[in-house]
C-alpha cells in the first residue's frame, strides 16, 4: 500500500538528513588520497604528515561532515620524474576526492599542474615551492604549510641583527634549496649582510666532506643550510664532526632540526632556526595536540605532523561550507578560504594564493626540543609574486 505521495517522502527524507546535521546529495566515504614519500630520505615527514591528518579525523569521530573517510596511498619516493604518473593513480584508477600531498617541491610542481588540469582539490602539506602559490596559484590548489621563501626570509633577518655580514649557503639543487637560499639571501642582504658563495649538491646526496672543506677555508660569518629528514640528520653530525660549529654559526630553516635531534643529538645543540613551529609554544591547542599525538603514536609530534593535522582541519572547513557535499566545489573552495584555522602553531588564515599567513619564531636546540625563542616576523604573508587566480 502507498502509504504517501512520493513528493512528500522525497521532502521528508531531506529532512532527516539536515536533521542528522549534514544535507548532502552525496552519501559514502569521502575517498583522501596521500601521496607522500614513504621511502627515502624524506620517509619520517611522510609518515608524521600522515599520522598528524588522520589524529585530526581520529578527533572528530572517524567522520568529517558526517562523512566517513576512506584513505588510498601512493609512495611518491620524493621523485619529481614519477610524479605526474603517481598523481594520476590517485586521480584517475582511484578517483579520490581529494589529494594530500607531498613533502618534495619537485614533486608538488606536477601535483599542482595535474589537480588545476583535473580540476581536483589539493592539499599540500610540506612542499614549499613558491611558484604554488604564485604564478601556478591555482582556486583547488591548497597549502597547509609554508612557501619556501617563507622561514628563510626571517632567518635572513635574523642572522643580520646578530650582527653576521659574509654568509655562504649550503644546500640540495633543487626547487626547495635554490627557493630557500634565494629568501635567505633576501632578508640577509636587506639587513645589510652578504652572500658570498652558493654551494649546492645534488638532491639527496649526502657526501658533504668537499664543500665542508671549501667552507672551512673561506671563513665566513656564518652559513645557511636547507636539508630535512634524514639529509639534515648527516649534515648537521658532519659540520659538528668538521669542527666548524665551534667557529662558523650554521642557521637555517627550522626543518634542519625538525623530527630529526633524535638523530643528530649533540652535533645540533645550540643551533638557532627559523620556523612556523616550535616544540613548546606551550599554548593549551599545541599542548592537547601533543598529548593526543604522543600517546596515539608513541612518538613526539613535530612540524610535518602539525601541517598534516592542520591539511585535515582546512578540508573540514571547504566540507562544513559545502554541507559534507565535497562535489560541490565553489562551496568547498569558498569554505576554506575563509577560514580561520585553529593549528597548533597559532590561529592562521590563507593569503588570496592560499598559502597560511603566519607567525615566524626564532627557536633554539635544547636536548631533544627546538625551542621557542621568540617571533622572528609577526603573521609574515608570502608575497604570492605573479599570482592570479
Ligand atoms: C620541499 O621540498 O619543499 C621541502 C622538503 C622538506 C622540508 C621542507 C621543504
């Protein structure tokens, strides 16, 4: 027997959806695809990227938007030649609704051409490349993290007021060295200090002991370095074991200590880095996020975990503004761009190229901590140079 007009059981069925807080037309999990170095120098940021997105769900019930979440993976093994064939994986065979990823900038460069090409939503959790979020700014391309020139235009500030006026730069030849010694050389210069050399190595090699030499011979002021992972782990004990950390100040981007004084130990201690995070920020949303993350993981939580947690809360953001509909794209778009997102870090809010405006801090290496200083630069935006949307 027909027990009501189909009009009217149609109404009540979308009644009882918006009931259940979210009306969306789409039911079913919302399919993340990470892409992420799971092998290979940068394999810990990966996995703390990873674990920090899927603490933030773990939050919020398993469900963001009312919504069940479903993960797909692909080792992108930090390899900008396999990168457009990975994303594609994700993309194309898993038709995921959403991609996070990844930590090498090489490899985030065709990420970002593939998501603006397939109109996908991309989340980039690490990879600083500044054209990103500059000339290749894209409306469905995100990021949670940083842009390159971001913390080492502040440590470019900071070295100058210390009074250094000849630095040399050491770092891997590829976008994210080149991007991050060019913002040092920026703020450095400015504040009235000069680079003199720029010496590279290709990425990630880690035969350091040549241009130790060479640096120990020319005797600058200081030197700045951009390695992570497991890279920054040998370069850091290798300076340490040259002896030049007695008399050449080594600075750089705060990753050259991130996750890795385990590893690197007494060779690090002292060493002052500028970064969007540091180990005891000691406001009550950093110290809750830490607990959760401690006792999840067993492990302590660092940087790389702070932007994957922070890559989930921007997703639930574009969600709530699109009722849990991830299709509806404008919505999704709209929702995270005007959002403010409550990280760890501090509060922050994304630039019209959708790259988080933030508090630089200065920190020092104390034991196993980078500790928080100061703030080099207050809510530092990128310049987002060449970028129209
Ligand atoms: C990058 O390739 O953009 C990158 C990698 C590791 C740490 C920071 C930046």
């Amino acid at each position: 027997m027909q027990l009501r007009h189909p009009s009217i059981r149609l109404a009540m069925a979308a009644a009882a959806l918006t009931l259940c807080g979210y009306s969306h037309a789409q039911t079913g999990p919302i399919k993340v695809g990470f892409m992420l170095p799971y092998t290979g120098t940068y394999a810990s940021l990966g996995n703390m990227i990873e674990n920090g997105f899927k603490l933030y769900v773990q939050e919020q019930g398993g469900k963001l938007a009312g919504r069940e979440i479903q993960y797909f993976k692909v080792d992108d093994e930090s390899e900008p030649s396999k990168a457009t064939d990975n994303v594609n994986k994700l993309i194309k065979r898993d038709q995921v609704d959403v991609v996070v990823g990844t930590v090498h900038s090489g490899v985030a460069l065709a990420m970002a051409r593939a998501a603006k090409e397939n109109n996908t939503l991309l989340i980039i959790p690490n990879a600083g490349a500044d054209a990103i979020t500059g000339p290749m700014c894209s409306k469905t391309v995100f990021r949670s993290s940083f842009s390159n020139w971001q913390p080492a235009y502040a440590m470019g500030e900071v070295a100058a007021k210390k009074g250094h006026k000849k630095a040399i730069t050491l770092t891997w030849n590829y976008a994210a060295g080149n991007e991050s010694v060019k913002g040092f050389a920026e703020g450095f210069e400015k504040g009235g200090g000069k680079v003199v050399q720029n010496l590279t190595l290709p990425f990630p090699n880690v035969e350091f002991q040549a241009l130790l030499t060479q640096i120990a011979s020319q005797k600058p002021d200081a030197v700045y370095s951009f390695f992570a992972g497991g890279g920054a782990v040998k370069f850091v004990k290798d300076y340490a074991a040259a002896g030049l950390n007695k008399t050449i100040p080594l600075y750089g981007p705060g990753f050259l200590t991130d996750g890795t004084l385990e590893g690197q130990g007494e060779a690090a201690q002292g060493m002052i880095t500028t970064l969007h995070y540091a180990d005891n920020l000691n406001n009550p949303r950093d110290k809750a996020f830490r607990l959760n993350f401690a006792k999840t993981y067993k492990a302590n939580a660092d940087v790389y975990a702070v932007q994957g947690y922070d890559a989930a809360q921007m997703l639930l953001a574009g969600l709530k503004a699109a009722n849990g509909d991830i299709k509806k794209m404008n919505q999704v778009v709209a929702g995270m761009e005007k959002a403010e997102i409550d990280s760890p870090r501090g509060k922050f809010k994304l630039s019209a190229a959708h790259n988080p405006i933030q508090d630089i801090y200065t920190r020092q290496v104390k034991g196993k901590l980078n500790e928080y200083q100061g703030v080099a630069i207050k809510q530092l935006a990128d310049p987002g140079r060449g970028c129209k949307m």
